[in-house]
C-alpha cells in the first residue's frame, strides 16, 4: 500500500514523540501515527477504544500489563518506544488543520 503522507511533526526535545498524519489508500481515513518514549505515549493514551466495543476496565487491564511488560523492559537494561495511533474524521482533521497551521505561522 501506498500512503499519502499530510504532515510530519518531528521529534523535539519537549514532545518527545514524532508524528505523521497520512491518508489510508484503501479507507480514505486520516490517521496519525505516533512513536516515542513509552512514558511519553502510554500518559496520552485513551481509556475507552473508539468503537466502544471494549469496557474501560479491559482497556486497563491491557494498559497495565503493557506497563508491566515495560517496567520489565527497562530493568533489563532496554529501552522502549511506543507507538500509538489515532484516527481522525474530516472534521477533526480539519479543525486540526487549521490550529496547527495558526502554530506554525504565529
């Protein structure tokens, strides 16, 4: 697949993440993918999936072993990132958009 690639948001010292906003070829989907320190990525985390389909209490059982798994990660000596994605409507993406170009330029 081919994506169409919107944005890149670098990594910087104080989001300690980098990002690329793309459209999915098959969906038409906005959808932003994000990587970075797992301190980082797992406090931006959701508690309910999007769908709904998933309780809340599941979404922290799944956090939480994930955050075991980490702890476990970093006393072994090794370092972790995560990444993260979120999917966005054409309105969100939109109004996204328009802040993150009133940023840049301001």
């Amino acid at each position: 697949l081919t994506f169409q690639l919107l944005h890149i948001l670098p990594f910087d010292s104080v989001r300690k993440r980098m990002s690329v906003v793309v459209r999915h070829p098959l969906s038409n989907q906005v959808v932003v993918y994000t990587k970075g320190a797992d301190s980082v990525i797992m406090e931006l985390l959701s508690v309910a999936s999007p769908d709904g389909a998933s309780p809340e209490k599941q979404q922290m059982i799944i956090r939480e072993k994930t955050q075991r798994h980490l702890d476990d990660y970093a006393k072994q000596g090794l370092r972790t990132l995560c990444i993260a994605k979120k999917v966005m409507s054409d309105t969100e993406y939109a109004e996204w958009l328009r802040n993150h170009f009133l940023a840049e330029t301001s």
